[in-house]
C-alpha cells in the first residue's frame, strides 16, 4: 500500500477546488470499483476525495424535462424508482443485471459511468497495458482476449468498456452534467467516452478535477417500450458477454423510430446509428431485425479468441427487438 490523504468535501464548489489544486487527487463516491484499483496497486492518487456526503447530489427527478440522477444516487435506488420502470425499463434492467444487490446498494450512477475496464491485463500490475502504463504494449492482442471487445479497437487496446448502465444511458441520448473550476459543461453520453485510438489511458473527455454531478434522460415517450438484454458467463455477479439496449416507436407493425445500443462488444457503450437507421420505416418482422443485426456488428475485427461475440451479439439484438415487439 502507499500514503495518501483522505478528505470530505462540505459541497461541490469544495470538493471541485480542492482537485484542482492537486492533480494527483482522485474522487470517491460507493468506492466499489476504487478501493479494488487501490488493492490492486492500479491507481494511486495520492489525495482521495470523499463526495459521498456531499448534498442534493441523491435525488432522482422525473417531469417534463424527463429523468435527472443525481450522480450519487445509488444503482439500487435508480433500478427501483417507480418513473424509471415505468417509463425508462431499459434503465431499470440494465441497472438490475449489474453486479451484485450488495454492489447495487453502494455503488452510485457517476462512478458507474466512470468504473475501469475489466481486462486482466489492465488489473494485473505484472502485465503489459497501455491504459494502465502507455507504451507499455496490449498483452491482450495476442493473449486472453475472449472477453474482448470487437467493435471501437486499436492496434493498442481492446479493453472493452464494462458498465451496462451506460449503454442503456447511451441508447436514450443521456446527457452527464459537470462542475469543474472554470464552470460546468453538458456532455452528451455518446460522446463521454473516447475510443482508445492510440491514447488508450485517456477514457473519457472528463478534464482533472471535473466533477459529475447528474445525468440526464430527456423525454422520449417510446423509451417505456424498451428492453435490456444481457449474456454473461453466469446468471448474476458477472459483466456483460454481449447486450443490448433497445426502444422502439412500432405503429401499426412498422418502426417509426428505434434506439439501439451495444455493451460487451465496444471499447465504449456502443451506439448502433446505421442498424437504427437500416430499422427505422421497416416492418417490424425477423426479417428486418436480422438486417440491422447485421448492420450493428458490420465493423468488428475480432481478435483470436472473442469472434462467437459477433453472432452472439446478433441474435441478441434480434431477440431484444423482438421482445418490444410483443
Ligand atoms: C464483483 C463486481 C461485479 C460487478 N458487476 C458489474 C456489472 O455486471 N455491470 C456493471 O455495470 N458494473 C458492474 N460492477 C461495477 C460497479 O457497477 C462499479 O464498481 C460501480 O458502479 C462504481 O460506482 P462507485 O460509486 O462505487 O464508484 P467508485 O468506485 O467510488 O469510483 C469509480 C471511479 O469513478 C470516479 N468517480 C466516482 N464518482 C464520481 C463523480 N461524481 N465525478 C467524477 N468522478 C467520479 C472515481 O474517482 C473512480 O475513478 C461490478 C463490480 C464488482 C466489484
């Protein structure tokens, strides 16, 4: 273990202040994620900052203006709320398949977003990982990469990216709402986070010292026509092999409108806009959700051990549109 400093912001100015003064510092909200980097000697700031006590930063709002998660609302409390099942099920869902009820009850919406990817290599200190330690070299290219991603590499990452509530997030056009030092920004989920490229370590558009205080759903009357649908290795406590986040406007057996995202597959939530496209006018039938199935994984280079991802992510697809059409 190494030293570092531990401290409790009063508010969110306080705590924003107090990490632009220290590059070094880093936040902690549920700690379900940080305090296992810490163990595993993968992160070491040397200053901590506790925001879970910070105020008004746990309230779930529903209206006009759609759903706002305060980012220390807990995943348990969000995948519970009576507006978010009702209207938004694929939120509820991909929150419900996540981790652990143990977990759920700790860990909050904004550190989910910002959790690490669950490569081997990236956790184990005695490997190569660019995201852990640029230029160091990607063990998974040639090494353990079933898990793998398939969609969004590079000749220097293919981690894939772990949350399943950001893909749910990402198909209903979430927007992550910031505080920082010189002002807060609005940053459209879709474009948080950063396909690794050649800097693998940079994850998301997040600055040093910049805060998530929410994060927004807008209204979207056919998101209560949603689904989330999730394969892993086993039924509970365990990370997505493939999924998908679906919601469809269906009138009269055709798709007026369609969200479709992936998780398990991208080295980042994974927005499918050419297979929404390919489904948007169509009947909605087998037919036309096998052909944007194929559209969604149209890119992916799979690497030796992870290539059963791209059928299996397309049958999945296909079995969640067909669950809103029922
Ligand atoms: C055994 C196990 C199984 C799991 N299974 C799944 C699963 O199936 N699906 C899934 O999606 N997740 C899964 N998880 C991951 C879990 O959901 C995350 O660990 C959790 O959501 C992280 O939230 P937290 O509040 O505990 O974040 P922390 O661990 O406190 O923080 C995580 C990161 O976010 C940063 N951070 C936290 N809050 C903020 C904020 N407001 N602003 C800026 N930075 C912030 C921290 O600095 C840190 O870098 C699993 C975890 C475990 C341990």
């Amino acid at each position: 273990m190494f030293p570092f400093r531990y401290e409790r912001g009063r508010d969110v100015a306080d705590v924003v202040a107090a990490a632009a003064r220290d590059r070094s510092a880093e936040f902690l909200a549920g700690g379900t994620d940080m305090l296992q980097l810490l163990k595993d000697d993968v992160c070491r700031p040397g200053r901590i900052i506790d925001v879970t006590r910070l105020p008004d930063l746990d309230r779930i709002e529903y209206g006009g203006q759609g759903l706002r998660f305060g980012a220390l609302v807990k995943m348990s409390d969000a995948a519970d709320h009576p507006e978010v099942r009702l209207n938004y099920p694929v939120i509820a869902e991909a929150l419900l398949a996540s981790a652990s009820p143990q977990i759920r009850n700790m860990a909050t919406i904004g550190g989910n977003l910002l959790q690490r990817t669950r490569c081997v290599y990236f956790r184990d200190h005695g490997t190569a990982c660019n995201k852990r330690e640029p230029g160091s070299g990607c063990a998974a290219l040639h090494g353990e990469n079933r898990l793998h991603a398939v969609l969004g590499g590079s000749d220097h990452c293919i981690a894939t990216h772990a949350s399943d509530l950001a893909v749910a997030l990402v198909a209903l056009d979430a927007v992550v709402v910031t505080a920082r030092a010189g002002g807060g920004r609005r940053i459209p989920l879709e474009e948080f986070h950063l396909l690794p490229g050649d800097t693998p370590e940079r994850e998301t558009v997040l600055e040093p010292a910049e805060l998530i205080v929410a994060v927004e759903v807008p209204p979207l009357a056919f998101a209560s026509r949603s689904h989330y649908l999730k394969v892993r290795d086993r039924a509970s406590f365990e990370f997505a092999l493939v999924s998908a986040a679906v919601a469809a406007d269906i009138e009269d057996g055709v798709i007026r409108a369609v969200r479709i995202a992936l998780g398990g597959v991208g080295t980042k939530p994974w927005r499918a806009r050419e297979a929404e496209r390919v489904l948007t006018g169509q009947p909605a039938n087998p037919a036309s959700f096998e052909r944007a199935a194929a559209q969604a994984l149209a890119g992916a280079r799979p690497a030796e051990r992870n290539g059963f991802k791209i059928p299996l992510a397309q049958r999945i697809l296909v079995r969640a549109l067909s669950h809103l059409k029922a």
